[in-house]
C-alpha cells in the first residue's frame, strides 16, 4: 500500500520530481496554509489507502499526470502545513516536511532549528524534515538563496539542490539552482564546501572535494558538464543586497529573472533572433522600466509594459559583455 504516494513524495524529496508532479505538490502546500489541522494515524491510513487505490487505478492503461492531480485532490484533506513525502513502512515513523515557498517579488529570511539562517530569493522555496537536526541536518531546494550555518563537526549540513548534493560544517555560501535555469551555481563566501552530482544509480559523483572562498563552481544540466572558477566576494549573493545581476544570461534567462525579480510576466518576441547571445550587466535597486531601459539600449531592443505584463521584441543586435 501506499506505493505511488511514497514514489511520488520520494522524487519530490530527492529533486527528480518532474516539473509538473513538482508543481502539484507546491500548489497543494500554496492553497493550504496552516488553516487545518492535523490528522490521527488511523485517519490518515484510511485517506492513504483511498488514495493509493485511486493512483493504481488511473495508472494504467495510459500514461498521464491525471493521477498525481487525483492524489492531490485526496491530499487536501490532510494537514495544512505538513505533509508525509516518504513512508518507509506501514510500521516505521512518519517523517513530514515543512515548505517553504516566497512568490516573485518576495524575499524571506528563515531561521533553522539548528540557529542556521536561510535568506531566500524570490521565487524559491525549502523543504524542512521534521527530524531536522535530530541525527542530520537535510534539507531541499530550489530556486536561489544565501546560507550561513552554524558550525557542528558531527552533523554536516547536506543542501539537496536539483542533481546536486552540497555538504559543508558551517559556512557561508549561496546557491543557484532555479528548475527552469540550464545551470546551477555555488559560491562560497566563507568555510569551505563539497559538491557531489547524483547519478540515475543512486549513486554520487564528486565535482568539487573542497570549495573555499570567492570559488564558484558552476554545473551545466544541459551537457552535464561544470567548471570551478574564482568570484569576487561583491558578487556573492549581490541579490541580497538588492543588485539585480545577469551573469552571461540569454534573454529567455533574464526575462525569467525579470518576472521573479519584479513579480511581472515578460514575453520576448522573436526569441531565436538572439538565441545565442549572452549579456553580463548589473543594476542596484532600479525600477523595471529603467532596467528595461538601459538593457534595450544596450541590445537593440524594444519592449512595452502594460500594467504588470511586458513584450520584448528582440532585433539582431550586440553583445553586452
């Protein structure tokens, strides 16, 4: 019993969810709150085991995400702010995690139970066990955000973060990892960091046994592919500061950033007339529309904003690196 759920909840946990079994989670989480409350285990046996009859059923014979929306229909009458990503065992404990996810245009400062400081990017969101810190420090990720950890030799802190596993002591470092973005970044502003890359195997791979300051390790997913590098320490987490930076970005790239960054939609028209050009500027605290401004200059541009909707029109232009 319970198999497709546990499946389910599994690859969410393990960052191998798709983005759509990854959205209907998220969304269940969004709609919920903490309005309810929580459910007996006899309750939740019952509702389990409905749900995971109505899962088999639909499995077969096509292949569609129409049982994980049933799932989650069934999941709504759980609790508000907790929910069961993996069961190990009709008889074993109940591990919950606790999302936590900031809008575009948002960012959130979160404190772990260990006194460790999460300060999240807009658009990206956490997820807590709630056995956290009690045999190990675990968490997973997407999205962008700063972390300061608190030192503890005897319980590394382990980031899952897309393909990416990072584990450090206590450290300082920030991280990169939007689903949508062809590459996740790490850069460390102090201590020192490891990097590893999960296989299809289960299995790891390491990228880099000991990142130390102002290193930067980037990974491509598209070629599977990743290069360690130096970074200056200003441009270690400038978000935070609130410097809004296109490292080598496409447009398709910095009209992702621009709807987090500004909670607005950006369409871009004629995309593939600059597929391959990459830019590289900066802004500290700007408006969208002086953004808009200098990055059409630059490029050859135009764009119009209608309330909180963009239209980029991309024309054959220049580099802005």
């Amino acid at each position: 019993m319970y198999s497709k759920i546990k499946q389910l909840f599994h690859r969410y946990q393990s960052g191998k969810a798709s983005p759509a079994e990854r959205k209907i989670v998220e969304d269940w989480f969004e709609e919920f709150d903490d309005r309810q409350q929580p459910i007996n285990e006899e309750q939740q046996s019952i509702l389990f085991g409905q749900m995971d009859r109505k899962i088999q059923a639909m499995l077969y014979p096509r292949k569609s995400y129409v049982w994980l929306k049933a799932a989650a229909a069934i999941l709504l009458a759980l609790s508000a702010t907790l929910v069961i990503h993996h069961i190990n065992s009709a008889s074993s404990p109940l591990i919950a995690y606790q999302v936590i996810k900031v809008p575009n245009g948002i960012k959130k400062e979160i404190t772990l139970p260990d006194s460790s400081i999460i300060y999240l990017n807009s658009g990206s969101s956490v997820s807590i066990p709630s056995d956290f810190g009690n045999k190990k420090r675990e968490i997973s990720f997407t999205g962008e955000a700063f972390f300061i950890v608190k030192h503890n030799p005897h319980k590394p802190f382990t980031l899952h973060a897309g393909k990416l596993l990072i584990a450090d002591i206590g450290t300082s470092f920030d991280v990169k990892a939007y689903p949508e973005d062809r590459q996740i970044s790490v850069a460390v502003e102090t201590g020192s960091v490891a990097v590893e890359k999960k296989t299809a195997a289960g299995k790891s791979t390491v990228l880099a046994g000991s990142m130390t300051q102002n290193q930067q390790l980037i990974y491509n997913k598209a070629n599977d592919t990743h290069i360690l590098g130096k970074i200056p320490s200003a441009n270690i987490a400038s978000w935070h500061n609130n410097q809004l930076r296109f490292d080598n970005a496409s447009f398709a790239e910095i009209a992702s950033q621009l709807e987090r960054w500004y909670n607005v939609s950006v369409k871009i028209n004629n995309p593939d007339v600059q597929s391959n050009r990459r830019y590289t500027i900066s802004f500290d605290n700007e408006p969208v529309n002086h953004v808009l401004d200098v990055l059409t200059k630059l490029s050859g541009a135009t764009y119009q904003i209608n309330h909180q909707s963009i239209v980029i029109h991309l024309k054959n232009a220049k580099n802005m690196n």
